[in-house]
C-alpha cells in the first residue's frame, strides 16, 4: 500500500510510491568495469517542499553477501509537473552531474528518464549519457539503468531490487494506528 504523508507537497503525490528506505542487491556489468554483485541502501526523502532529496549508496558484495567495497554514491533532487513530467538533478561520487527528464507512465508507478545534460570533472572517467527505468512492483523499487560512453553505446549495466526498510518508530507508529486490538488475538480475525 502506498501512503501518502499530510505533508508532502501536493505536486508530489504521484511520486509518493518512492518515499521512504529502501534496501537490496543487484548486478553491475559494463564493458572496462568489474563485473559484480553489490549491494544498495536508496532513500527518498522529502521536506514540504516541490521536491524529493534522494540517496543512494552501493557496494560490491563478495560471493557470501558480505560487503567489500564501496561502488557509487549518488544524490538529486525529483520534481514532477502537472504533466507527469520528471525532472532529476543528480550529483555522483565520480565527478559527475547529470540532468534527467523522463515521464510517469499512466496508471502505473513507473517512471523512465534519459539524460538530457551531463557534466563531468577532469578525474571522472568516460560518460556521455544513460537511460533508467524505475518501479513499483508488487510493494518493492526495482530499477535497471543503461549507460553510454564515447566507446560504448547505450546499454544495460546495473540494476536492482529493492525492499523497503521500516523502522522500528515505524512499526511503532503503525501499532498505535491499530487502535485495541481484542486480547485474544482470534477476534480480530472474525
């Protein structure tokens, strides 16, 4: 089920199927790169205002699960207009920064977005532009993005199944929602 809090921001109510933690594993694979399992902690935040902050951190898992290293860190900003048009701002921990435009399918929480702008530091390495496709399926984020360089064309090279994560002032929050609950534990199902 997909909440949506008092406070977000009304223009921000189809976007509502991002908010929250997320948490999963996925697989890296791209021509000059190591191939790999990682890891991948996501959050979408927001603060009243027209906008979702978002995090996302990944790292390389070893054949166990356990973490090795970390991958990429990424973080942006969401907009979405009274068109379903998306528009993303996104900084990475290689020394880029990319624009994102995209569009919210209709009647359904999936958004695909392509790079409209990118900008890269002289210590980043070759990039020219990626595709993504986010969604919500089944109560989990999942996405895939492709990626191009000046050697390689557009294509697949990570994506991810997430969960979301809940909080223990989640769980809390939710138990006193419930109100009283008969004590045998029976009723409530009758």
């Amino acid at each position: 089920m997909i909440e949506i809090p008092s406070d977000l921001h009304p223009d921000l109510v189809p976007l509502a199927f991002l908010l929250g933690n997320w948490a999963g594993a996925g697989v890296s694979d791209f021509p000059g790169a190591e191939k790999c399992n990682f890891g991948q902690e996501v959050s979408f935040r927001h603060d009243g205002r027209d906008f979702l902050e978002y995090v996302s951190h990944t790292w390389v898992l070893d054949s166990e699960g356990n973490k090795v290293r970390p991958l990429e860190s990424e973080t942006g900003y969401w907009r979405i207009d009274k068109d379903r048009k998306v528009e993303v701002v996104m900084v990475r921990d290689q020394g880029v920064v990319e624009i994102w435009y995209g569009e919210l399918a209709d009647q359904k929480p999936q958004i695909d977005l392509a790079t409209d702008a990118v900008a890269r530091t002289a210590a980043s390495g070759p990039y020219s532009g990626g595709k993504r496709l986010y969604g919500y399926v089944k109560s989990d984020l999942m996405w895939v993005g492709e990626k191009a360089t000046p050697e390689v064309e557009l294509r697949p090279y990570m994506s991810a199944h997430l969960k979301k994560v809940v909080t223990p002032e989640e769980v809390e929050a939710m138990a006193k929602s419930l109100g009283d609950l008969p004590d045998d534990g029976i009723a409530f199902f009758k």
